[in-house]
C-alpha cells in the first residue's frame, strides 16, 4: 500500500510531511522549514503552506534523537589553516557536549553521495562547513532531516538563507595595499587566491587602495594563484623579472607569502630591503618567519566558535541570530614591509 494521500486520509487529518508538500506545490523542504518555525520562507509560500495544514492537519512524524556529534567538513587538511578552525570548532563543541567527527574532501570542495548518505544515517547535531559547500540537493536532504549546517570562509557568495561566517576580505585586502602605498611603494603586485570569494574580496580590496591613491592598477601586476606556497614562488619569480618589477608584493595567504620569501631568497633578495611583503591571515607560522611577517589577521578561531554555536541555536529550532556573520580584519604590521629603496613613479 502506498503513502499517497485518499480523501479518508485527508479527512481523518493525518497527512504527512510529503503530502502537504504535494498538495501546497511546494518542496518537503520547504513544509519542513514552516512547520518547525523557521523564517527564511517567502509569506505567500508560508501561507499556502499554512492553508494546507489548516484544512488538512499534519501528522507529525516521530523523530529519531540526533547524535551528539558535530560533522566537520574541510576541503583538505593541510597546514597551520585548518588547525586554526579546529581550535575554535572544538572550543565551542566541547561547551555543548559535542564531539566532532572530521571528514577532508582531498582538494575538492563539495563532498560526495557518499558522505551525505553517512551524514543522512548518523544524524549529526549540524555541520559546519570549512571553504567547501553543499551542493542544492544535498541541503534539501540534510534540510528533510533536519540538520542545520553553516559554512565558514565560503567559496562563493552563499545563496539566501544558508547561514554563514567569514572574515572583511575586502577591508584587509584594501589595508594590506594602502600600507604598502604609505609606504612609498608605487609598483605593488598581487599573488590571488583564484576565483574563491575570499580571493575576489581581497583583490577588489587591492583595486581599491590603488584606486583611491590615483596609482593606475597594471594587469601585469596581478597574478592568480589558489593560496598555495608554489604560487608565490612561480609568480614571484616572474614577478621580478619584469622589465620594471614591483617593489611590493600582496600575497593573499600566508602560504603564498611563504613561497614569495622563498622565491626571494633564490633571487638572491633580502626583505624589506629590496621587496616588501604582505602576507593574509596571520597564522601561527608569520611571527617566526624570517623577517616576521606583515599580514592580514582573519580570526579563524572566532569564525569557527561563532560557526558552532550558530548549528547548535539552529539545531534547537533558534532561528533569531543574523544568519550572514562577517568578522572584521586587522593588519598585524611586523618586519616584511619597509619604504622601498628608490621611489618609483606611476
């Protein structure tokens, strides 16, 4: 015998989740988000909704008790980054009883089925999401059992109502450049992180500063990379093998900033002397680099508590806090970054 709603059904009152879903035209999803309150449902979506469960009623389905667990997502687990997230992911955790399960994405930035199959039996608390996403069928089927999931540092601008947590790129991508050019420095390149929102903030950061300056911004100064340390070493190198090389070099993550001093050090030039760098996020390793360096502080461990405590408030049906957190930057100015030693002209 099949589900589908009868006219007895619907009279005696006991329609299920996916039959108010078919008779409203509407997702079971969407029926799921009205009937446990939730606010990022259109009026005239909740009111037809609504309408169906009046005339209808709504035999609510009993529900499995969620885990105590907290599913982790990073697209791959490599470097001081991640350690960073897993302090605040854990701090926040250990507060609310919750242990994390761990899964890495080998580079990718969406998981597979899967994974959304385990995640689906083992019915976590939530999900946090670390520079990786859900694809729109998956967020319907963690959204048909009920478990909220938040992304932090997203990879790209996060479609209305997904709850998120990130860092002001574009302000610390226009800090880290207007200090160069207070510098003195006028030939200032960048190293980007790719086509990763993050990435794209802090270069229109760096437009920006240049812009407001009146410098003109030479595409040849800008170079795309995707946060890795071969990136500032490649594009180092070509960087200042130009006919007229920068004096200074923005590099969108630490990692690339790591691979612009080593590129340096090959060129045979000292920082600050002969190149200032800038580097973004101020991970443990940038105090102790040598010369210390000049970056950007994202705060990742803030993010990511802010990211936990959001999945538990969503977890218990909480839905009052502001679902979009951008957390300000600050630049942490150390050793990499002096006047150059000749001025050069636009």
């Amino acid at each position: 015998m099949t589900d589908a709603p009868d006219s007895a059904g619907e009279a005696q009152g006991v329609l299920t989740l996916a039959q108010i879903a078919e008779l409203a035209g509407v997702s079971t999803a969407t029926v799921s988000k009205v009937v446990n309150g939730h606010q990022e449902v259109a009026s005239d979506t909740r009111a037809m909704v609504e309408s169906v469960i009046q005339r209808h009623g709504y035999r609510r389905q009993k529900r499995q008790a969620k885990a105590q667990l907290l599913e982790v997502v990073f697209h791959e687990l490599a470097g001081p980054y991640p350690v960073s997230v897993l302090n605040g992911v854990e701090r926040a955790a250990r507060a609310h009883g919750l242990s994390i399960v761990l899964t890495q994405l080998q580079g990718r930035h969406e998981p597979g089925r899967s994974w959304t199959d385990t995640v689906l039996t083992r019915r976590p608390t939530g999900v946090v999401m670390v520079y990786s996403e859900l694809t729109s069928a998956q967020q319907v089927q963690l959204a048909s059992r009920d478990i909220p999931f938040v992304l932090v540092d997203p990879t790209g601008e996060p479609a209305h109502g997904v709850p998120s947590v990130g860092a002001d790129n574009w302000s610390g991508g226009l800090a880290a450049t207007r200090h160069l050019v207070n510098l003195g420095h006028r030939r200032v390149a960048i190293i980007t992180g790719g086509p990763m929102l993050s990435a794209r903030a802090r270069l229109d950061g760096y437009r920006a500063a240049l812009e407001e300056a009146g410098l003109p911004v030479d595409p040849t100064l800008i170079r795309e990379g995707e946060y890795r340390i071969v990136d500032g070493y490649r594009h180092t190198t070509a960087l200042m093998r130009l006919p007229e090389p920068p004096t200074a070099i923005f590099a969108s993550n630490d990692g690339e900033a790591l691979g612009v001093y080593q590129a340096a050090h090959a060129l045979g030039l000292r920082i600050p002397d002969d190149l200032s760098v800038v580097g973004f996020d101020d991970l443990p390793p940038a105090e102790i680099m040598i010369p210390a360096l000049t970056t950007v502080r994202q705060p990742l461990g803030e993010m990511a508590a802010i990211a936990t405590e959001l999945v538990v408030e969503l977890s218990r049906g909480l839905s009052d806090r502001q679902r979009r957190v951008v957390l300000p930057t600050e630049l942490v100015v150390r050793a990499s970054t002096a006047p150059p030693r000749r001025r050069l002209t636009p």
